[in-house]
C-alpha cells in the first residue's frame, strides 16, 4: 500500500493526547469554530451528505442521508445519541478513540448536532469501558469549561447539552431502537419499525444515532471538505445505483493469530490480505491463515483463497459475508478448529439474545444445543442442514426478526459450514462413528451445563 497518513488517529502517541490542551495545540475545535460562524445547519448536512460518509458502526448507512430523515419543522426537541455500546467480538476501535483522542469525537457530536438540530446530547458508553467513561467526561467538562457545550457555544445562538449514559453490557444495545430504549431506562427489546428513530426515537421525539468513529469523521470532513474525503476508498460499482462507494479513511482491528494484533488506519478499500501482513505482522509462528472473521463476529468468515477481498463496504458481501461490519479483523491460524469457533460463536448469540422474537431466541438456542453435542461426540451429518436451515431462517433479511442480531448469529453458521463442511463432517464422522448417520431425532445432551460452558458465577452479596 502507498504511504499513507492517518487522520483518524494522528493524535493517539502524543503525551496527554486525551486533553483539551494537546487536542487544541493541533488544530482541534477549529472546524467548529470556523462552521459555527461561515455555515447554517443545512450547509453541514449537504457538506457531510456529498463526502458520502458511511456509518462506521456496522451497517453503513449514509450518515448524511440519515440526517434528511428527520422531519422538517418539527417543534422539537431533538435528540442526538453517540453509540459507544462497542460489544461486537473482535470489535476495539472505538475505545482506543475515546480513551486517547476524545475530543475528536467530541467535536464531530457537536458539529452533527448543529447540523441536525439537536440541544440534547447522550453518549451511550459500554459499561465494561472504565477508562474510556472517565476520559470522555473528563473531555465533556473540558469542553464545559472551554464553551465548546453549554448555551450559546463560542457566542453563537447554538446550544448543546451532552451526558453519558453508561450501558447494561448488552449486545443489543448496539441496535439503535435497543440502545433507546435502555436510554429510557427500559429493558433493550428492539423496536419494530416503522417508525424509524428520525421520527419517534429517543422519548417518542426526532433522533438520530451514530456511531463515534462516524463522529470522528465528521470532524474531518467539516476541517478538511468533502473532496478530501473522497479522495480516500473506493468508488461505486459501476452499474449498481445503489452503491454510493466506500469513502475516506477507515480503523480496522487486528486481533487473533497475528505478530503485532492492535489498532491500525488506512484507506477503506485495502484487502484483507494487506491488513494481516503490512500492519498485522503476518500469522503468528510461520503458520498460514486458515480462516479470517472480515469485520467483527457477525460478518461470517473469509478463507485463505479469499483473503485478497477489498476491505469496503461490498466487499466481503461478494464472498459471502454479511458484509464489512466493523472492520475489525479476527484472524484465526491453520491449527484452529471450525467446531470451536461455531460453538464460541453460537454460544454468544445465544447469551446475548434479548428473546423478543421467536426464531431469533429459538434458533440461536437450537443452533447451540447441536453444536454442544457436535463437540461433544454425538453429532449427526443431518446436524449440518439443520444448522443451515436454521441460519436460512432467521433475521431480518428472511424477515422473521425485529433486529439484526439474528442475521449476526446466523452468517458464521452458513458461512463455517458452507466453506468448511469437510472439516464438519470429518469431526462427525470420527467422533461418532456409530452413529454418524442417524436420522431420527436424538436425545440433547443431559447435563445442560457442559465442560465447554463455563460455570455462571454467582454475585457475591454485600
């Protein structure tokens, strides 16, 4: 790859890179200043709708067209929620901007808040994230201080008030409508939709939810414009409407079977291959990948053959992944077994299914029940299609569930045993050699807490 110069996370080795101070000594809050006084609001939404930014949490929505949906001369008040609930598995890029550089994140809420109308701010932070809660009110109170929130912001008629709201350590929070709801101090069952949070979110009012590497973003396109912004990724697919391209610089998270896992920024639209071996150090112990999680646990998996894929936001969806995700990348070396990692995947699904939707909190349950008995010795080859039929059936792209959480659990599955059936059905074969063809229905196993689950631990009283 070509010399590149991060952006996203140029501040993160100074001394104090976390203070107003050194965030200020390098341009920070300058973007905000300049927007407040030269643009209204609209002119920050077109800014950020013709940069093309797409949501950086997982769906990758256009963050600008978002803004548009919130209804024109409404009385208010609206609402602007920072996403900050990071619990994918293999997912680290936002804690590393928030305990190093919050003030990045900081100045592009407040932009998008000026642009979309919204006085009231909540950063819903994952509770299991200690420091990145004291940096980011550390950096809130700064900002206090410094007039960058409160009322009338730099002696502009803009005001903004912003609070943390530290999450339950749900999964589903991460799915805005779920995330609302425990901001209303509810249980996170995720809403049916419509209505979309643009029209009755956040106290049945006008809201908008983001994801804090989009708010980093945010900042640079109000610094830096739009055609800096395209400048970086790639563009859309010739012929497809209804791909805007995948712009502009992208954090991606190495984790797993690698020489130097960590944190690392490059243009969207780099592959796979390039992140494990120019950043990532290669696999560890001179081995070969043997399978490669693209964006997160719910993106599915790449193979070996597959590792050339753009890292964009249509990429891994040509090879049969959910998509990019999060970017956030989980390599897994040639000694790794498949039947492990569906069972660690299936058993998270199924922890962290709010239970709301019928196939979702049935078939996460089932698809865990089989695999404990794959691992166990006792699986069938019949197994595997039922693992399939039920990765075919549940979610939101088969229409049966209100989220995605679904769909996340359901492409490891497909994609596990789809691209490593042999290696399924080997373990089948030899582990259960008797009764490896049997087709009746057979017993779960007895003792529902087994050797691979580990005991709940109980809360110690005061």
């Amino acid at each position: 790859m070509a010399h590149y110069e991060p952006v996203l996370l140029a501040n993160i080795h100074k001394k104090d890179s976390h203070t107003l101070a050194v965030y200020e000594a390098g341009g920070g809050y300058r973007a905000l200043r300049r927007v407040l006084k030269e643009m209204n609001p609209q002119d920050v939404v077109n800014l950020v709708r013709s940069s093309n930014l797409r949501g950086r949490g997982g769906a990758g929505f256009p963050t600008g067209l978002k803004w548009t949906f919130l209804p024109e001369g409404h009385p208010g008040p609206v609402y602007f929620c920072v996403n900050a609930d990071e619990s994918e598995p293999g997912t680290i890029v936002n804690r590393v901007q928030m305990e190093f550089d919050p003030h990045q994140v900081l100045e592009g809420t407040i932009l998008s808040c000026y642009a979309t109308g919204a006085a009231t701010a909540y950063v819903y932070l994952r509770y299991e994230y200690p420091l990145c809660y004291r940096r980011m009110q550390a950096a809130i109170d700064e900002c206090y201080q410094a007039g960058y929130l409160g009322k009338n912001i730099l002696n502009s008629d803009f005001s903004l008030e912003m609070t943390i709201h530290r999450g339950a350590a749900a999964y589903v929070c991460g799915e805005e409508t779920g995330l609302i709801e425990s901001l209303e101090g509810k249980r996170a069952w995720p809403r049916i939709k419509p209505p979309f949070p643009a029209v009755e979110g956040l106290f049945r009012k006008p809201t908008v939810v983001n994801n804090v590497e989009t708010m980093a973003c945010v900042t640079h396109i109000a610094g830096r414009g739009a055609d800096w912004f395209k400048s970086m990724g790639t563009p859309p697919e010739p012929g497809n409407p209804r791909d805007p391209g995948s712009y502009g610089p992208k954090l991606f998270g190495l984790s797993g079977h690698l020489n130097r896992p960590g944190v690392y920024e490059a243009p969207l639209g780099i592959t796979c291959r390039q992140l494990i071996e120019e950043f990532g150090g290669g696999v560890w112990h001179g081995r070969r990948a043997k399978a490669v999680v693209p964006g997160g646990l719910s993106t599915g998996l790449l193979t070996e053959a597959e590792l050339d894929t753009p890292m964009d936001f249509s990429g891994p969806g040509k090879v049969g992944c959910l998509g990019l995700g999060t970017g956030c990348v989980v390599v897994l070396d040639e000694t790794y077994s498949m039947i492990d990692f569906l069972l660690n995947s299936c058993r998270f699904f199924a922890h962290e299914s709010c239970g709301q939707c019928t196939p979702c909190r049935e078939g996460t349950h089932w698809a865990l029940q089989m695999l404990r008995r794959i691992k166990a010795g006792r699986g069938r080859l019949k197994d595997l299609d039922l693992l399939l039929e039920i990765g075919d059936s549940i979610g939101i792209i088969p229409g049966t569930t209100i989220c995605g959480l679904a769909d996340g659990a359901a492409w490891p599955i497909k994609n596990a045993i789809n691209k490593f059936r042999n290696e399924f059905e080997d373990h089948i074969i030899q582990t259960n050699p008797d009764g490896y063809m049997v087709t009746e229905p057979v017993e779960a196993l007895e003792d529902p807490q087994q050797r691979d689950w580990p005991a709940v631990r109980q809360p110690v009283s005061a």
